[in-house]
C-alpha cells in the first residue's frame, strides 16, 4: 500500500508542477517542492 500512495503522490505532485510551471520547465526538484501540496490534496485540506 505504501508503494501505491508514494507513486500516486508523485504523478500528483508532477501534475500540480505542470499546471504551476508548464510542462516543458519540470525539473526533478520541482516535485519535490510541490509533494506538500499533493499531499494537502490527498488529505482533502
């Protein structure tokens, strides 16, 4: 379970940077930046 939520967290988190950052200017470290925000969406904050 922990496995699926880590991969559904960083599709979420790569998804909240394309909408913020467009999807050409990703870097890896922008997903990491935007995990919180994934996170307060899982959590329904």
């Amino acid at each position: 379970a922990a496995a699926y939520s880590g991969v559904y967290l960083h599709g979420l988190a790569g998804d909240i940077a394309k909408d913020s950052l467009g999807e050409r200017s990703i870097v890896a470290h922008d997903l990491i930046d935007q995990l919180p925000a994934a996170i307060r969406t899982v959590e329904g904050v």
